[in-house]
C-alpha cells in the first residue's frame, strides 16, 4: 500500500473585494467592471479611485500538510468557512493552490456540486456518456456499467429525458452514480449528498461501504459525525484554514465536539441566506439544567426575506458521543399554517420533554434547509440540553450509566391469580 495523496504545505489566497467584486468574478463580469471603471475615470479624472485597490487578502488554507494511504477513508470535519471545500476543489483540481504541492496517483473522481458536468440540453443517457468521459472513464467502461449506473439512479423512465427537466434530487442521484461506479484509485465527495432523500443516502452509504470493503480511498466531507463515523477510519479537523488534528477519526471528531462544550440555552446571531435569517434561538428556564418530567420550550425567531414553499426547519437531538437520538422537522407538523410564506419577523416553537431522556448532556442543533435544493444553516446553531433526575426519584443513582431516550414508566400490572 502507498500514499495516493500528498498534500505538502498548501496555502490558498483569496482577494475579497469590497465594490461587490471578486477575485473569480466570470469574463462578463469582469469585462463590466472594466468598462465602469473606465467610464468613471472619465467622467471624474481628478476624484476617481480605482476600487480594485480596495480589497483585503483572505487565506481559506493555510500551510496545511498531510499524506492519505490506499484504502484510506479519510473524514474531513470543521465548521461553515473552516477550509473544507477549498480543499476539496484543490484536490479536484478546479482551482489550484496558491502556494504549496499537491501529489495525487491514479484516477480521481470527485462529486463536490450537484449536476457538475452535465449538459442541460442532452438527456440522461447522453450525459452518462458525457459526464463519465470527462471523470477519465473509457467508452468501453461506460457501456459495460450503464445499466449499473441507470438502475442506481432510479432514472429508467427519464433515460431519454433532457437533464433540464430533472429535479435536483435526480441530478444528484444521476451524478452519484456515474462517480461512484468509475474505477478510480480516489473518491471525493462532499456534503451534496445532504440534498437527497433518506432512502438514497443510505444506499449511497451502502455503496460508499462497498468501496471500502474493495479498498477504494474516499475522502469525505459531512457535518453528519454520524456518517463520518461509520464511513471513516482516518479524519482531519480544519478550523480557520489550518488543520487542528488528523489522524484517528475518533479522537478528530472527539476534539470537533468539544467546541460545542461551552454553549448553553440561548444561540443568538445572524444567520442564512437571502431567504430567511435566523436571529435567535433558546430555550426557557432561568438555569443551566432540566428535570426528568420538565417540559422546556425551544423558540426561535427569524424573519422571511423571500418566501420560499421548501423551506424547512430541523430540530436534532444528539448525545456527548456525538449519536443523533431524535429529531423533527417542520413538514412533520399537522398544522397547514405555511410558517415560510410571509414576509416579515416570526416566532416558531416547539415542547419538549426532558422525561424521555436519561440522565445526561445533550445537544440540540437547529438546521435549516430548501428541501432537496440546498443546506441554509447546519452547524451554527447549537443549544445544550442537560437532563437531571431528580434526587427523590433517583432510586438507582448514577450507577446505571444510563444514556439516551427512555421508554418511560407506561407499565401496567394486573393481579390474575393467587
């Protein structure tokens, strides 16, 4: 077994300009821009300034080292604007470095945005051709993993159907496919899979075990510690461009949770996106605990920019071992009043129980999303939820080592005989 990647001392810069420009603005774009400028220094030759001297330098990664082995699967794990998908897109080779080398053998494949490398106007099976040309897969390859690739899919019907008629859950199930069936030496994929349904992302995650049991080297980038977990033997931790700790996926994802140790029952901040922005959340209750039998309330305030009718809200429960337990989101509600279809500030909440949980700490993590379109606010908003029983019901004290939802106290008891 050998390295398949080396990544030595890579650095990226980014140029963030403050006159709405970009550093990788398109040749339209950029073309604009000149021709204001240009107009402007005309008009005011002696007050003109040249706005792209008003930037500041920006480092998405910064010196950042590590080697992954063949049949590694190598978890990549940090918060919103840690690196992750930086590094990912160098790695893909859609942008390269600014300073550093980048060393990968064999053949690459990469799933980093929904649809990449499709053609609107040409149908699916045109683009199974198309797409799997442009990963390095030879036409004799394509055709021997066709029917592999359209039953994987789900896209018999659609076969001969243009990709521009095709929901985004369909691109992205197209375009997982073809990915995971190239025989390539290294595997990227990052969080596009959080678009699709339940049922497809555990059948990518079968597919993802599958590989791994062929000893393919994937290299996978989620917030789901879950996934990354069962996925994942090796991890590597960025915060703020830099890596905080690689190796052992435990102790990676051990060090990632320990920046949620110090939240507590109000998250108040500004985030989303140009639909919605979420102001705060909290829970009720003037303590740092609750009671086994209390009923505390989660309420969080946002406002409505641009109504949307896929915008949701989730609502997770996770323990310290970072194991979803429970969750709910907003379509589970029976309520028909449309929460996301009018502008303005609103107020949504929902009861808990701390009677189903055991003795413990928890986190709650609060996410928002378009259904099936894009992630909005994942990993921002974390409240803790401790859970204490109280002394006068603690027959058994803290002896069972006790953890998670409980059943509850529903028995019944009847006397049939003496």
């Amino acid at each position: 077994m050998g390295k398949v990647v080396q990544i030595t001392n890579v650095s990226k810069k980014y140029l963030i300009y403050h006159e709405g420009q970009s550093a990788d603005s398109t040749l339209v774009e950029m073309l604009s821009r000149k021709s204001k400028n240009f107009f402007n220094c005309i008009r005011h030759p002696f007050s003109y300034t040249n706005p792209s001297s008003n930037y500041e330098e920006f480092w998405a990664l910064n010196d950042v080292s590590f080697d992954i082995e063949e049949g590694d699967r190598v978890g990549i794990i940090g918060r919103n604007g840690a690196g992750k998908s930086t590094l990912l897109k160098i790695l893909s080779r859609i942008t390269e470095p600014t300073s550093g080398s980048v060393k990968i053998r064999g053949r690459l494949s990469s799933l980093l945005e929904v649809g990449t490398g499709f053609h609107p106007e040409l149908t699916g099976r045109e683009n199974i051709f198309l797409n799997g040309a442009i990963l390095g897969m030879k036409r004799s390859e394509i055709k021997r993993n066709f029917d592999e690739i359209v039953a994987f899919a789900e896209i018999e019907k659609f076969l001969d159907t243009p990709v521009k008629r095709y929901s985004s859950g369909m691109y992205m199930r197209l375009g997982f496919a073809i990915a995971a069936h190239l025989d390539s030496e290294l595997l990227i994929i990052d969080e596009v899979l959080a678009v699709g349904d339940t049922q497809f992302q555990a059948k990518c995650f079968k597919k993802l075990s599958d590989l791994r049991i062929k000893g393919r080297t994937v290299l996978f980038v989620s917030h789901d510690v879950n996934a990354v977990l069962s996925l994942c033997d090796k991890g590597i931790y960025l915060e703020n461009g830099r890596i905080v700790v690689s190796g052992n996926i435990d102790s990676c994802v051990n060090q990632y949770m320990k920046t949620y140790r110090d939240k507590s029952f109000l998250w108040q901040g500004n985030a989303g996106d140009e639909h919605i922005r979420i102001y705060s959340a909290f829970l009720d209750g003037n303590k740092e605990f609750f009671y086994q039998g209390e009923k505390p309330k989660l309420t969080i305030e946002y406002e409505i920019l641009k109504p949307h009718p896929d915008l949701f809200f989730i609502l997770s429960i996770w323990n310290m071992r970072h194991q979803l337990l429970a969750r709910t989101h907003t379509f589970d509600d029976t309520d028909e009043t449309d929460k996301f279809a009018s502008l303005g500030k609103h107020r949504l909440s929902f009861g808990l129980d701390a009677n189903l949980f055991h003795n413990g700490d928890y986190l709650i993590k609060l996410y928002c999303a378009i259904h099936n379109k894009k992630k909005i606010s994942d990993d921002e908003i974390v409240l803790k939820f401790p859970v204490y029983t109280q002394k006068k019901n603690a027959r058994f004290g803290h002896t069972l080592e006790q953890e998670g939802i409980t059943l509850g106290t529903h028995w019944e008891w009847q006397q049939i005989g003496q």
